[in-house]
C-alpha cells in the first residue's frame, strides 16, 4: 500500500497521525478549563436563541450581556452546536477540527509563498511537524479558548495580504477581501487584529514588494475596515453599546495592568522562548539524523517576513504585565513557518531519502499506523474520565439527576458560585442559573460549609458526595413524584 504513496504523502499521514495521538485521549475527557466551558455556554445559548449576536448572554446574575469577548467566535460555535448539539464533549471536538483548520491554512500559506518565488516544492508537512509537537498547540486546542479560532482568522487575512501585494495582479480585491477578514479577526477578538495592517509594509521590507501596491493594499484594507464597522454601526446600534462594554471591561484594563496582572513585561518572551525550544530541537535532531551541511541552513528572506508578521502579532502584548502564554497563540503559526522556511533543506533531504530508500518510507506509514490505533485506543479508554472539578461531575453530572431548565437555584456558600466554575458549569450543562440568595426551589450546599439547609428540603442527589449537596424543596401537590423520579435515576 505504502508503495503506491509519494515521500510527500506518507509524511502528511505520520504528521497527522501524530497530532492525533497527541490530542486523542483528551478528546472525550470531561472538565475543560473554566474560560473555554464559559465560551461553549455563550454559543450554547446562542444556538437555543438566548441572547443574540450583539448581547451574547452567559447567565442571570454574573454576565447578562457577556462583554469578555467579541461576539464572532461564539457565533460560529453556535453554528456548530445547532447542527451537532450540545453533547459533553463537543468542545474537544470542536478544538481538534479547528486544529486541523489550522495546520492547513499553515500548510496552504507555506506553499503559495514557495510557488511565488520559485523555491523547490517540498511537502507542506514540515511546517506542520514543527508545530504539533509544540506544547502550547495540542493543549490550547482542548481548552476552548478564543484564540483557537481567531487563529484561523489571523493566517487568512495575513495570506490574503500577502497576496495583494505578491504573487498576483488581482492587487484591489485581495485588498478589500483584507479589510473584511480583518474586521471578522476584530469582531472575534478585538484590537489584537490589527498587526495585520501591517503585512504589506512588512512585505515591502522583507520580499520587495513594489512601495505602490504596498500602499494601495494597505489604504484599502483601512478603508475597507471603517466601511464595514461603521456599517455596522449604523444597522446594528446595539453594537456600538457592545464596544463600549467590552473596551471598559477588557482593553482598558489591560492596557494599565488592572486585571490579573503580573509583576513582568517579559513574561511572554520567556515562554516564547520555551515553546520555539521545542520545534527548533526538532529540526536540529533531524538536521544530525540526515547528516545535512549547516551551511545550508539560511535565514532568506521567507524567513524574514514571516518572523517579521510574528513579532508585529505579538510584541503589543508586552506593553501590559497581564500576560498569558495563550494572548500570542496566533503568533505561533507564523514563527513555526519562519523556522520551517530556515530549515528547508531539512525536509528536502528527508523527502530524498524516503524516496531513495522505500524500506524507510514503508516504515514511516507503519508508525503512522500505530499512531492512529494508539490514539483511538486511548481516545476511548479515556472515555468519560475527569480531569477537573471533579466535585460537580461526580456529585451532580454523572448522577444523571433532572432539573428544570432556564431557571435559577441557590447555592451556598457564595464564593463557590465563582471560585468553582459552577455557574458555568451548571450552565453548561442545566442551563440554570445560580444566586446566593435563598428560597429556591432547588439549592446547592457545599459540605463543611456551615451554610443552613432551610427547613422543607430534601436530598435528591446520591449520597456519599465529594463536596456539593443537592436539595429540592418539599411541594404539597408533588414533591413526591419529583423527587422519587430524582431518585431513581440516581440510583
């Protein structure tokens, strides 16, 4: 079988393979990170019509209009929910295929630019072995963050830059295409956007593109943004209450350090630092293993414009000490493609060997095999384990119990609404809210917590519990059907 397969296509499969053996036993591990869970609850909502695009809605008490984020990336989601529902482990999912997405706009940039000037074609599987096994990469793809998706929106309006100004002669639309993608890459995750204005002028530095398209492109791609959102100003009013939401509670505070702060501007250049680690000893291994001449590793000018797009997407960032590994994400897709356009020789040498040897191409399709059963396998042994908050799974979840949706319960104490990530997990996956005010009908207690169980309730969830006590008000006229059927799914 393997014989039939070019060097090129065995390599696609062992790269993809080992992404999926990188991701596949996390994809159906229940317990996401709180961000990511708040995140699906949003487009959740959306998708059953609570909330609309410009006052996406999380919950009753704590964000009633949820102005964290740019509403795009929910929106999409919400798509995604409408046509496949809302099962536990959608979020993996989700993460994994946007991952895909991502490594073949990678994969799809990396060889225009080689085409355009006249490089030799090797396969894009280089760029994209350099960054799967990149730390960062696999675990952000099973958080549900935002920046999981506006990644793809950061490569597709870069590309499309790029092309209004090389490669093509079709300068205005690509320019105008521009402007639109970078106002879905605003509308999804705010001003972090913007680097991309940029991408003609760095082309003009790093690959000659000619001054005058560099200032056609770059005009109407400004143009065309301001267009767009002053449009959407004026069709869609509440959107202006939305940016004025968001800019107070994000960008603001960002900006003078108010919100999680850190004690460094440094931080992420340390982490960067940690994660290009890992790629750059990858090709250094295969650099020894294939016996290839440093002399003809070369940093040219490919390199140049893709390192230059990654500074220009992330250097902002040092400007706040709030600093999260996560807010350069998208920046990481363009140092890997700098790295791999470095090391190219790398990959040729590799092709030629493969195709000179068969044994070593056979080989590489067998471990690509293995990969593939190694990651099923573990995907669904895997299956249902808990990897956070273990609390809510165990004493709520998976006891199967039934409440009401799109109402409102007690709990106590109250800084385990918020401390705990249960609102949003109750959310999540009851569609409730929770307050801290008591009376109703249903109430959550944490043990050892010294809260006061009222009088007229009782225990509907199975008991030994790890941390939370579910209770339901005692009715006249049913509380006995209710809580017998409560009863028997737990058991």
């Amino acid at each position: 079988m393997y014989s039939r397969l070019s060097s090129r296509q065995v390599l696609i499969l062992f790269v993809f393979t080992l992404y999926f053996l990188l991701l596949g036993y996390k994809l159906m591990r229940l317990g996401i990170h709180g961000d990511g869970l708040e995140y699906a609850t949003v487009a959740r909502n959306m998708a059953d019509g609570v909330g609309t695009f410009w006052k996406p809605y999380l919950e009753d008490a704590i964000h009633p209009v949820f102005h964290e984020h740019p509403p795009l990336v929910f929106w999409i989601q919400s798509i995604f929910f409408r046509l496949f529902g809302d099962g536990p482990y959608f979020e993996n999912f989700y993460g994994f295929f946007a991952g895909l997405i991502i490594l073949g706009c990678m994969a799809w940039f990396w060889q225009q630019v080689r085409r355009d000037f006249g490089l030799s074609s090797i396969g894009n599987w280089w760029p994209i072995l350099l960054i799967v096994p990149l730390p960062l990469f696999t675990y952000t793809m099973q958080t549900n963050r935002i920046v999981v998706t506006y990644t793809i929106l950061a490569i597709l309006p870069t590309y499309v830059a790029y092309r209004s100004v090389i490669g093509s002669k079709r300068t205005i639309l690509f320019s105008l295409a521009s402007g639109v993608l970078i106002y879905l890459g605003f509308i999804a995750k705010g001003p972090v956007a913007f680097f991309t204005f940029a991408v003609p002028a760095i082309a003009w530095l790093a690959l000659e593109a000619k001054l005058s398209k560099v200032v056609i492109s770059t005009l109407l791609a400004m143009v065309t943004f301001t267009a767009v959102l002053l449009a959407t100003f004026h069709f869609f009013p509440e959107s202006a209450d939305f940016w004025r939401g968001f800019w107070k509670a994000q960008v603001v505070a960002s900006l003078k350090s108010q919100r999680a702060a850190g004690d460094t501007h440094w931080y992420l250049v340390e982490r960067w630092a940690a994660e290009m680690a890992v790629p750059l000893f990858i090709a250094v291994v295969f650099l020894a293993l294939n016996r290839v001449s440093i002399r003809k590793i070369k940093f040219n000018r490919q390199a140049l414009f893709f390192l230059l797009i990654g500074l220009a997407s992330s250097l902002p960032f040092l400007i706040s000490t709030r600093q999260h590994n996560r807010y350069i994400f998208h920046s990481y897709p363009f140092y890997v493609l700098s790295l791999a356009f470095v090391t190219d020789s790398i990959a040729a040498k590799i092709e030629s060997l493969l195709s000179d040897k068969p044994k070593f191409k056979i080989a590489i399709g067998v471990i690509a095999v293995i990969f593939f059963i190694a990651a099923f396998t573990s995907m669904l042994y895997k299956k249902g384990h808990v990897r956070g908050r273990e609390p809510f799974y165990y004493d709520i979840y998976l006891q199967k119990i039934q409440l009401p949706e799109r109402t409102t319960i007690s709990a106590c104490p109250e800084a385990m609404i918020l401390g705990d990530w249960l609102f949003a997990d109750m959310m999540r996956f009851y569609k409730v809210s929770l307050t801290p005010a008591m009376g109703r009908e249903y109430l959550i207690i944490a043990k050892d917590s010294g809260c006061t169980v009222p009088e007229g309730y009782q225990k509907i969830n199975r008991q030994p519990t790890i941390k939370y006590i579910l209770y339901q008000k005692n009715k006249p006229d049913n509380h006995q059907k209710v809580s017998q059927e409560n009863r028997n799914v737990a058991n």
